[in-house]
C-alpha cells in the first residue's frame, strides 16, 4: 500500500492516518468538517487535499448511521482500488450497500477492537491499535486483493487481525462492548443525584465500573442504533438477572430462616456464575488469564513517585505484569498496586523496603 484516503478524521480515522503516514503510506484526508481534517494534518496525519487519482486503500471511518451512503459515494467516484470501514457493527453496512446495487468485491467491512472515551482527532494516537484485535469480515465476493490491502492496513497498525462472519461480529461486540457500556450507563447514573457524602466514598471499585460511560452519548446513540436487537436480547437476560438478584436480597431480610437460606443461595450463584466469566476474559496480550499477586504501595501524589518505584523494581530484575492507582479521599496520597507473578513477591517487596518504600500488607 503506498496511498490512502481516509474519509472521517475522528479518534479512529485519524489514529489509523498517524500509523499510516509513519510507515510511509502517503495518506489523504477528508471529511465533512473541513477544520477537522486540517486538524489531523496538523498533527501529521496526512494532508487534507485531495488525491489526484484513485488510491490503494479509501478507509471509511464515519458513523454507522452514514457508513454506506459514504462507501456508496466514495465507490461511485472510483476513488480507490479497494474500500473498508471501521465502523463497530458491519452486518447493516453491508445489507445496506447491496441494498443499493453496488458491486462489493473492492470492499471489505472491519472494526478495530480498541478506542478511548475521548474522540476527535486531537484524542488520536498512532499506537491506539497496538496489540489489539482488529476484525475484518470479507465475504466470497471480496476480491482477494482488497484482503490483503486490509491486512497491510492492520500490520501497519501494528494490530492483530481477526476474520469473522459480519453478523457474528455484531452479536460478539453487543455482548462485549455495547451491553457493557450501557450498564455502565445505568451504575453511573445513579450517581447523579446521590448526597456528596456517598459520592466522597467513591473508589477504585466503582471507577472502574463507570469509566465507559464517560464517553459521548452521540457517538453512542449512533452505535445502540446500528445493533439494537441483540443489545436488547441481552440487557433482557441482565433484567431476568436482576430482577432474580432483587428477590434473593429481600429474602435475605426476613425474619423466616429458610427464606434468608434461600436469598443467600441466589446471590452467591450470580456471584459464582460472575467469578466464571470474569475468568473467560483475555489476560495480558489476548493471552490466557494469569493469575497475578499484588504488592501494594504507598506512595505521596508527587511528580517521579511512579517512575522510581518502575525503576527500584526494574533494578530488582521484576516485571511489572499490571498497575492499578487507588487515590486517597481528601489526601494528596495513593495507594499503587503492583501485579506481579507470584515468585517475584518476596524479592519485589524486600528491594521495595530497602528503598525506603511503605508497603501495605
């Protein structure tokens, strides 16, 4: 691939525009807000005028809502040699497009499986694919060529491909990602209204379960619309969930004791059935899940803190697997947990208190 277009200089556009134009991809970019493409010009995405002639690749990066009708545009003015979008739900693109008549051996669909709460091209970033999976969905009419444009795209991105059926595409993202994100909606909604005193209380726990619903209700409504069927399929199993978790909790507040035995069994099977698909998720790099122990910190909120202990342990010959940052309420002070493998515990911990670090048992 030596040219590209790229139509829609969003987060995703224009992060795959930055992994394209270092690996010496010359890259076009367009979109519907001028000002947007000379934004992500300006951060050495490409350049936001136009191709003289057909490019290799044009990527579609704009909503679902509009993903067809600018594939259907860009195919008819012959644009590229090959078209793909990034949109997150790929069955309706593509019935969309055949709906239309348009011959789609140049296309193929595909959903980069990564992305930030922030959007527009200043939250863009050249590594934001790094690692991650990205899913292409070809069918027996996508040229072979177009399939392996899409796959230098993805190795450019330095990402991971995956091929599957576009349909069980959208029914895998509604369990992972769309589901999720409005649950997450609903927990952080009820904090809206609570006193200030309960939110002060908030930690680490609750953050990690509202983080997803910071991002923009716009670009979110445009995705529940393309993939609303098997959301809704799913949010009806939680609701069935719920709606069983509520009466076991009730029960647990009678005075009868079989009733309170009951109730205890119900809320430790959804905490089991949780325990098992809490495990199921992908660990480190996609691989398997590992288990990992903790070595907690203590540390003051002060520039360097967290580069020396990264330091102090990579003087002591251990990897740091994952970190998680606990803030103290009201306190310029935190508490760092470092993952580690298990072996690494006791020598992680003594070179810590050698250097003068407050370990939390």
């Amino acid at each position: 691939m030596r040219t590209a277009l790229v139509i829609g200089t969003g987060l995703i556009g224009t992060s795959a525009a930055l992994a394209l134009a270092a690996r010496g991809v010359v890259v076009h970019l367009a979109d519907h807000d001028p000002e947007q493409a000379r934004t992500a010009a300006a951060l050495g995405a490409g350049t936001d005028e136009a191709p003289e002639g057909p490019v290799d690749l044009a990527i579609v990066a704009a909503p679902p809502a509009h993903v067809a009708a600018t594939l259907a545009d860009a195919m008819r003015r012959g644009v590229a040699r090959g078209y793909l979008d990034v949109a997150s739900v790929k069955g309706g693109p593509r019935r969309e497009l055949e709906a239309l008549g348009l011959d789609l051996s140049s296309y193929i669909g595909s959903h980069p499986m990564s992305g930030r709460e922030k959007s527009g091209p200043l939250a863009a970033t050249g590594d934001l694919f790094e690692g991650r999976p990205w899913v292409l969905t070809p069918t027996r009419d996508t040229d072979t060529e177009v399939l392996n444009l899409a796959l230098e795209l993805v190795s450019h991105c330095r990402a991971v491909p995956v091929v599957m059926d576009a349909d069980a595409h959208d029914r895998a993202v509604a369990l992972v990602s769309h589901m999720p994100h409005l649950v997450s909606s609903m927990v952080a909604a009820r904090l809206e209204h609570a006193e200030e005193a309960a939110v002060r209380l908030c930690g680490q726990g609750i953050r990690d379960v509202t983080r997803i619903a910071a991002s923009d209700p716009r670009m979110w409504i445009d995705i529940l619309s393309a993939n609303p069927g098997p959301v809704a399929d799913l949010l009806a199993d939680v609701s069935a969930d719920l709606d069983e978790t509520v009466q076991a909790l009730r029960a647990l507040q009678s005075s009868d004791e079989a009733k309170r035995r009951v109730g205890a069994t119900g809320i430790a099977d959804v905490l089991r059935r949780g325990n098992a698909g809490q495990v199921r998720v992908p660990g480190k790099h996609g691989s398997a899940p590992r288990a990992y122990e903790v070595v907690a910190v203590l540390i003051d909120d002060q520039p360097g803190q967290l580069a020396r202990i990264f330091a102090d342990a990579g003087m002591a010959g251990v990897n740091i697997e994952d970190v998680r940052i606990e803030h103290a309420t009201g306190q310029q002070a935190g508490l760092v947990q470092l993952m580690v493998e298990p072996k690494t515990v006791p020598v992680l911990s003594a070179a810590l208190r050698e250097r003068g670090w407050a370990l939390r048992q």
